[in-house]
C-alpha cells in the first residue's frame, strides 16, 4: 500500500504557509481577461467563476478545487466518477447502479440514494441538474470543472447545501477549431471524441457541435445468464449557438442529447458457488437500462453598463429511463429484484443582475424550478433468509411535483486595500406534491390488488444567510473565515408501501458551517498551496434505512450529526517541464442522535456518517521530455488513497470498506507538428482489488459487494486544427 505520513505532512505544510505570510510579495500576475476564460499559465495561475465573476483561484474567499482540460489530462480524469480521490473530502462512488448514474458525498454528508435530490449540486453551464440519475457526464471539449465545497445558496439558483459541482464547457467563438480522438484498449474499449467550432456568419454567429461515444464489454462474468456484465453503451452530443450580433446582448443557446445502453451494475455476491471471485456475479435480471436524455438551455447576458449586466439562464431538461431492471443481491436466486421506469421533467428559470463597482461587488437573483419526477417500480423482495421465503411483489407508482422558488444575493465590499466584507441571503419556498397509486402484484407481474393510493402536499421555508470576511495581506496571500447556513427541502418517501409512510413528509436537512482558509501563491508563482479548516452542524440529516420490521427501504431523518476536518492542496512547478501535485484531507464525521437506523431501538448514536473517509490523499507528477526530432514526451503519474469507511449508520464489520490506493498513468507523445498526438494512458494500473462497496441485509441474506475496474489500458490518436 501507498504510505503518506498524513499528520506530519499536513501540519508540516501548514506550518510553511503561515510562516510565509509576512513574506516580500512576489510580482501579481495579470488580471483575469474574460469572464467565461479559463487561463493557465507555467506558474499554475487559475481563473475561476465561482463567484459569478472572473477571479483569479487564489484571490477567491471559497474552498474551490478547480480542474483545466490540461489537469485533468494529465491526472487521467475523463468523467465525473474519475474524481474519486482527487479533491480531499469528496468521496465519489467508484461504482453506480448504472454508467449515468452518480452519487457522491462532500465533508462527511450527500446522498447514497440516486433517486433522491442531491445535496452536492450539480451544474452543467450553469443548469441545475435536478436528480443524480443522469448526473455523470462524460468530459469533451471543457473549459474547467470547478467543485465548491460548503453551503452555495447565496450565488447559486439551487439550493447548494454541501457544495457544487460546477461543469463548464467551451463556448464557440470566431476561431475555427476542429479535432477528433479515437482510442481503443482494454475489454473492448471503443472511445471517440469529436468538436467542431467556429463561425457559421462572421464573428456574430458562431456555433460547436461535440461528440463523444464509448462502448466497453464487461468486466464481470454472469454464468447465470452466460454472458459478461457491466458493459458500457453511450453517447452523447451537444450543440452551441452563439450570438453577438446586438449591441451589448450576448446570447447562447445550448442543447444536450444523451443516449445510455450500459448494463445496470451487476454486484459481486459474498456467498458464491464454489471459489470467490471478484470478478463473478450470479444475477439473474438481465441488466437492461434504456435512458435517453435531453437539455435545452438559453443564456442572455445584458450588459446595461460597464458595471453593471443582467443575465437569464432559462432551461429545460428531463429524462426517460424505461427499463431500468437491476438484481440487488448478486444471486441467482429470487432475494431482491427491481423492474423500474423513471421519467423526470424539469424547467427553471434563473434571473441575476451582477455588478462590479470597483469596491463593491455583487449578485443578485431570483429561481424558478418545477420538476415532475415519476416513478413506477415493480419491486420483489423476499421476506426472510430462507429460500422458500414468501416474496412480497408491490408496485410503486407515483409522482412528485416540485415548485422551488428563490430570491438570493451576495455582496463583497472591499473595506480597505487588504479586507474584504461579504455578505449573502437567500430565502427559499419550496412546495411538493407527492400522488401514489399502488399495487399489489403476483411473482409474474400481474396485477392482483389495490395497495394504498392518496396524496400528499406540503411547503416548506427557509432564510439561509452567510457572512465572510477575508484579508489579502499581499498579492500572493488570503486568509478568510466565513459562517454559513444551508438547507435543503424536506419530502415524501416514494418508496412507501405504508399509507401512513407515504402521505408523511420526512423533514427539510440544514447545516450551519463554520469555515476558515489560507490561499498562498509561493516562491515566485511556482507553488499554489490552499488551505481550509471547517466543521458543520447538521440538524435532521436526510436518510434512507433498512427497517427490518417494515421489510424495505425507508426515508426519515437523523436528529442530529456534525463533522470537521481539514484540506490541503499544492499545486509545485519547479520549472517548465516538471510539475508536482499533493493534496490530503482529514474528516471526523459522527452521527450525534440517530434512532431507529437498523429498527426499533437499534441506534446508531456516536457511529461515522456513511460513506466518509478519515484520510483522503492524492499525489501526481509530470514531466515533458523534448525528444528533439521527434516531438515532445510527456509523462503523467498520479496516485490517490482513501482511508477505510462505512456503507451503513449501523457501522457492522460487513459495512466496512477497506482504505485502498489506485494509481494512474498516461505517457503523451506530440509530434513537431502538434496537431497529431498519441497518447497511452493506464487507470488501476497496480491492480487495487479491495471492495469500493458493500451492502449487508441480513433479515433477507443480502450481502453483497462492489469493485472498480481492474488495471486496463488505453491507445488514443487525436489529430487537430
């Protein structure tokens, strides 16, 4: 195993960072050009968003991870799942119900059930994504991805209360632009890249057009159904227009289409016919999943001043997912099965008028979401260990409406050359309606009897505030302390087979975060080291339980929970060639009351939050040889490590995954003629093969676990203009 003396380390960096802030300042570099640029330059200079105006990373009062298409090159990051390890404290499911599908979990707290809303937002150019179905996108063509960690509510349409994942594509302009990548490598794996970009009438109108598509056999062996599973099928296109044909109007409209046909995940029963295999699942539900996606988004900025602009975001998006089957215990047996169909629609309308007057800045806006999500999920379940156990066969069949409206603003004053005041509010009034219809079935999947069928409504508000206040003791230093509150809206629990479960609202999750950092730019620009300390305060903590009484899933609320930590990041180049990434998090996160997590009078008072490392690491190296002649070599190397944690509240032996390390690679060769590239790159490459995942039921003899990949290889040929 990889070995980083975590605590040594941590405070030893510390310590130089603090002991440098009465240090010369060293020269600033120029300031940021464009607001939607994203700019590096050999001293690792970042330019980021995040505060709805172009600043530069380390003058930006947030703990913010921010990721250029040549980092995330060079740290072998194609997607969002890829993140996983690479930013301290965002834990990011190495393995999903499905290749779309995405969960994750940020300083301690998210959402382990994709169904539900998410408590670390996702946003694709500034449109919410409104569930974690559908979430996890494929990269091409990128400016940067930004990840925001703490309560967002005051900048963002959404409510933000762990922290946002902002994904942020290129926009086309007048500078034609075309390239492609095909790559192909281990199980099959078929990967291409397309963009084409440029004017289409003059420099007012201009327009892109990005393909991607990848297509992978399994990596896990069915003898149930006599064919390999956890196969990936997808792809996926986006189009841009862009226009500035208008005085002082800048228009964009953009519109994504997504076509999945990857198999759902197939587990890895622990209880197996003959020798273990990691590699081994006995499922017998065909892994079908059919989901077709679409977006549309129209973005007008306004500039009425040179202070001051207004812009709308206005988008519409939803999904179909029909079938979606998935087998939830591994076994060739009939233990647990779900035969489901999501479809979810949305429209939200963003309004914000940004100004910047030298000393005060700020944004200001209102949001509109109304989301329709269905649900219909035929679901077997037997009712005990024995395999002549009766199977309870119910069908879920409901809709949620959401109305979410909100008004929020920020406003930075900069008091004197060196402090800064910000101060934020967002008021929220989020209203859900939640009507069921369901049934009763038999084992083949007639229907049989009525169940339960009503509705339910209720309306929920909140004022979230948040107050920082930030030194810039040079150029080159800032230190901030920021309070804050986040909230995110209560529910109905639609997996409900209970009329007095389904028309009862589980209640709304808040936290207030308390949150210090130090952001310093060292030795002449060559080092960009962050730091940022926090602890948040939970109150009716979101969660979804097994009742073994009820015999299913349920929704409901832990009283409270808290946690606390730390993150560093360093980002050293010691010259043009060679360039150096460390970063480490620490994270305590506790359930401080939680009754009823495994049933009645099984508490889970004292035990770590689900899915919450102690330790996360990640370290990376790169270095460009010049091969004369022949080009350009440039080797990339990154490892990450995450501390053993729990899958369950319960906190039993079976929930507990073992701390484990993966390490990537990719060796990139440029020609002299830098338009063709060809690149050789690696994930998994010692093999990491502990479980990533694990579920343990035992009332019905589930107990299963999930694996990444194993060590696989990827040629690519890119050619461009």
């Amino acid at each position: 195993m990889l070995r980083f003396g975590a605590s040594t380390r941590l405070l030893s960096l510390t310590t130089v960072i603090a002991g440098l802030a009465a240090a010369p300042a060293f020269a600033e570099a120029p300031p940021p050009a464009a607001a939607a640029a994203a700019t590096t330059d050999v001293q690792g200079e970042i330019v980021v968003t995040a505060e709805r105006r172009a600043t530069d990373l380390q003058k930006t009062a947030i703990a913010i991870s921010a990721f250029t298409p040549q980092t995330l090159a060079e740290r072998n990051i194609s997607n969002l799942r890829d993140l996983a390890g690479q930013i301290p404290n965002l834990f990011v499911a190495r393995t999903s119900i499905s290749h779309t599908t995405q969960t994750f979990s940020l300083r301690g707290v998210g959402e382990s059930d994709p169904i539900q809303e998410p408590v670390l937002a996702v946003y694709v150019d500034d449109v919410y994504v409104p569930r974690q179905i559908g979430s996890m996108s494929e990269f091409v063509d990128l400016e940067r991805v930004e990840v925001l960690r703490g309560p967002q509510g005051t900048l963002y349409g959404r409510n933000s209360s762990a922290g946002a994942i902002r994904i942020i594509t290129r926009d086309p302009d007048a500078t034609f632009r075309a390239s492609g990548e095909i790559g192909y490598g281990s199980f099959n794996d078929v990967q291409f890249h397309g963009i084409v970009s440029g004017p289409l009438v003059g420099d007012t109108l201009t327009a892109s057009l990005a393909y991607i598509h990848r297509s992978r056999d399994g990596v896990t062996w069915d003898p149930t159904l006599g064919h390999d599973v956890n196969r990936i099928n997808l792809d996926a296109l986006r189009g841009k227009l862009h226009f500035t044909g208008i005085a002082n109007l800048d228009a964009l409209l953009t519109v994504n289409v997504t076509r999945d046909r990857s198999d759902t995940r197939s587990y890895i029963p622990v209880v197996q016919p003959g020798a273990f295999s990691i590699r081994r699942s006995y499922s017998e539900v065909e892994p079908l999943q059919h989901l077709n996606a679409s977006s549309a988004s129209l973005r007008l900025i306004y500039t009425l001043s040179p202070q001051l602009s207004v812009k709308s975001i206005t988008a519409f998006s939803g999904f179909d997912l029909n079938p979606v089957w998935y087998d939830n215990d591994g076994q060739a047996a009939l233990i647990q099965k779900n035969l489901i169909h999501y479809n979810d629609r949305s429209v939200s309308q963003e309004v914000q008028l940004n100004g910047d007057f030298g000393d005060i800045t700020f944004t200001g806006g209102l949001f509109y979401l109304h989301e329709r999500f269905f649900v219909q999920r035929d679901g077997y379940s037997r009712t005990g260990t024995a395999a002549t156990a009766p199977i309870s066969a119910l069908r879920a069949h409901n809709i949620t409406d959401t109305d979410a409206y909100a008004v929020f603003g920020e406003g930075t004053w900069k008091a004197t050359d060196t402090f800064s005041l910000t101060a934020g509010l967002r008021g929220t009034i989020e209203h859900k309606q939640f009507v069921f219809d369901n049934k009763v079935l038999d084992t083949g999947g007639a229907i049989v009897a009525q169940s339960i069928a009503g509705e339910a409504a209720k309306t929920w508000r909140a004022l979230t505030p948040k107050v920082s206040a930030s030194a810039q003791w040079t150029p080159n230093l800032l230190s901030y302390l920021t309070w804050s509150r986040g909230f995110k809206s209560g529910g109905f629990d639609n997996r409900a087979t209970r009329i007095d479960l389904a028309t009862l609202p589980f209640n709304p999750e808040k936290v207030t975060t308390y949150e210090g950092g130090l952001k310093a730019t060292l030795f002449g620009r060559a080092l960009r080291s962050n730091l940022a300390v926090f602890y948040n305060d939970y109150r009716d903590l979101q969660v979804s339980f097994y009742d073994p009484a009820y015999v299913g899933s349920r929704r409901g609320n832990a009283g409270k929970a808290h946690s606390w930590g730390a993150e560093l990041e360093n980002d050293l180049h010691l010259s043009k060639r060679v360039s150096l990434q460390a970063s480490g998090g620490y994270l305590k996160a506790i359930y401080d009351d939680y009754k009823g997590a495994g049933g009645k009078g099984i508490d889970a008072d004292g035990n770590p939050l689900t899915n919450a490392p102690k330790w996360s690491f990640s370290g990376g190296a790169n270095y460009d040889l010049p091969a004369g002649r022949i080009g350009d070599v440039k080797f990339s190397l990154n490892a990450q490590y995450q501390s053993s944690f729990y899958t369950s509240a319960l906190a039993r032996p079976q929930d507990r995954v073992p701390g484990q390390t993966f390490v990537n690679g990719a060796i990139t060769w440029t020609p002299r003629d830098p338009s063709f590239q060809i690149r050789v790159e690696g994930k998994n490459i010692l093999g990491a093969d502990a479980p990533v995942g694990s579920s343990y039921t035992p009332s019905t003899g589930i107990y299963y676990k999930n694996y990444a990949d194993p060590a696989t290889v990827l040629v690519s040929f890119k050619v461009s203009r």
